[in-house]
C-alpha cells in the first residue's frame, strides 16, 4: 500500500516539502456530499490512467465505473494534453524567435521548485499556458456552468495545484488513484472491459503522462502548423535530482538546449506517488492501449471544442 503522505521523490513528509505540495488531505467525503447534493460532478481521468488496471480496461470501462458512482460524466484529460500543447507551442515558437529559453507548464511540483528556488526562471523562462488539467476545468466551467470538477490521476502536488489561488477554474477537487481505489470498494463496483471506441484526446495527448510525451505534442502542434523544427533542442528531465540540476543549469546560462521538460517523477506521471501498478506493468498495459487509439492531429482534433470561450493563460486572462 503506497503511503501518500509521503513524497515519492524524498521521502519528505509532503507538509515539509521543498516543492511546494500541500496535505495530501483527502477529499472523498467532500466529493460523495456533492453528488449526493445533486449537482454535475463532473471527473477529468489524467492521461497516466491508461494501462493503470490492466490492457482491458480502457478509458471507457473507467468512465463506465465512475457514472455508476454517481460521477454525471467524464473527460480525458489528454484532450488537455492538446489544448496546453496546442498553446504551449505558440510560446515555444514566439521564444525560440527571441532566442530565448522555456521550460514546460504541466507539472505542478517542477512549477513550485522553479517558483520557491529558481524565481528569476520562473518569471523569465516558465511557459504560461495552464496544465492539462486546469484546460479541462475550465473547458467543462465554461460549457457546464455550475459543475464541480474533479481531477483523478496519480498525482499527490494536483492537489497543492488545485488550491492555486492565481490561477483560477482549475479543478474543484482532486483523487488519486488510491482513493478512486477506495470509492471502488466502497460502492462495490469493478472496473469491467467495455466494448466502445471512445476516445476524446490524440495519442500526442494520451502520452503527456511518459517523460518526453508534453515535449513531443508541443513539437507535433509546431509541425502542423508548419513551424520548422529542425535543429530545436530539448531537455527532458524526470526526477527532483535531474530537474534540480537542470535549472542550475538555466540559472547559470550554462543550459545548452533550447526547451525543458520538466517531470519531478522518474519516468513522469506514469511514475507518480499514487500508480496503482508498477512502471513496466503499466508501461506494457498502456503500450497495448495506445496502438487501438486513432491517429487523429492535435489541431483538427481540438476544432471541435470551443476554444475561445475559456483561458489557456495560467492568470485567466483571454
């Protein structure tokens, strides 16, 4: 049983922590009160869930169990994945002009390093498009008025996230995967193969959660733009150590690549705090989920959304 109370990185107990996260407070009961209060519950599942219960439980068998929780819908938020990297390459192809460095956006405890240790970098070189899961917060805020949004994944520093006071409609509450685990339980439901083709998110999206995966859907949305991207240098660093070193690096003027990914988890979300299986097991799983995807393009993909009634700027603005 993983303790998540600790930080996957240190050991640290999380109040202590040097990365900015917060209690790992659970917020089930809050959670059960809002559906039960009647209103739209509405669960965003992060892209790491892919291959988390096994090669036969797809997105849509997770769906299936939370709407038999009560949840009244959910959302990938790899469709998060393409709307921050759709975003997140305008910044990337505006720097690269100005000859200037930038780091990515999407993990909250990499964000809270750079903004508790490395402040200058924060300022001068962080991306400001929101992460994955505040883009689907805001989406389903702006087309489900009233909804609660609740975030599942393996992330314990979602949490410190969501409680973010500058940047605003990010998710209402956030579970990980221990606590999805134990509302299973609680309402004695299994999680069953489901035969539907669902699919919200591209592949670029569904792979946000593997180190390289954010890197590589910014690069994919700059090419389909037709940005040239040849010769464009990236940084992919996983784990408190690597990301630590890193920014020393960009701090100094001595970082010779051109973007940073940033992941404090080794091997990224697939890694986090509250996985349910092992990397290789999961890694496996997902493998075998990710080949049935189709292999739709980010920006036709996100033609379908409304993408000009909400923010993608982390402080709201449009």
């Amino acid at each position: 049983m993983i303790d998540e109370s600790k930080c996957v990185q240190c050991g640290h107990c999380i109040h202590a922590c040097p990365f900015g996260a917060i209690s790992s407070k659970s917020y089930l009961v809050d959670i059960i009160r809002e559906i039960k209060a009647g209103k739209e519950v509405i669960a965003m599942c992060a892209p790491a869930t892919e291959g988390q219960f096994g090669k036969d439980i797809t997105m849509a068998s997770i769906k299936a169990g939370l709407m038999e929780m009560g949840f009244s819908d959910m959302v990938e938020v790899g469709l998060g994945g393409d709307m921050t990297a759709a975003y997140e390459s305008l910044e990337w192809a505006e720097a690269l002009e100005e000859g200037r460095k930038m780091t990515t956006s999407c993990c909250p405890a990499f964000i809270n390093m750079m903004r508790k240790q490395f402040p200058e970098q924060f300022e001068k070189n962080m991306s400001t498009t929101v992460s994955p899961m505040c883009a689907i917060s805001r989406y389903l805020k702006a087309t489900h008025p009233g909804c609660v949004t609740v975030f599942v994944g393996p992330c314990i520093a979602k949490k410190a996230e969501s409680h973010d006071k500058s940047v605003p409609d990010n998710a209402d509450y956030v579970m990980t995967y221990g606590e999805f685990r134990a509302l299973l339980r609680s309402k004695d439901i299994e999680l069953k193969p489901v035969d539907d083709s669902y699919q919200e998110a591209s592949v670029w999206g569904k792979r946000f959660a593997a180190s390289g995966g954010v890197a590589n859907a910014v690069l994919e949305c700059m090419k389909e733009r037709g940005n040239d991207t040849e010769g464009i240098t990236l940084k992919k660093c996983a784990g408190g150590d690597e990301c630590k070193k890193t920014l020393l690096m960009l701090k100094t003027g001595r970082l010779e690549e051109d973007f940073v990914e940033g992941m404090m988890c080794p091997g990224g979300c697939v890694g986090g705090p509250s996985k349910h299986k092992t990397e290789v097991e999961i890694t496996r799983a997902r493998e075998a989920l990710l080949s049935a995807a189709d292999k739709r393009e980010v920006i036709e993909n996100l033609k379908q959304y409304p993408m000009d009634k909400f923010s993608m700027f982390r402080d709201g603005h449009m």
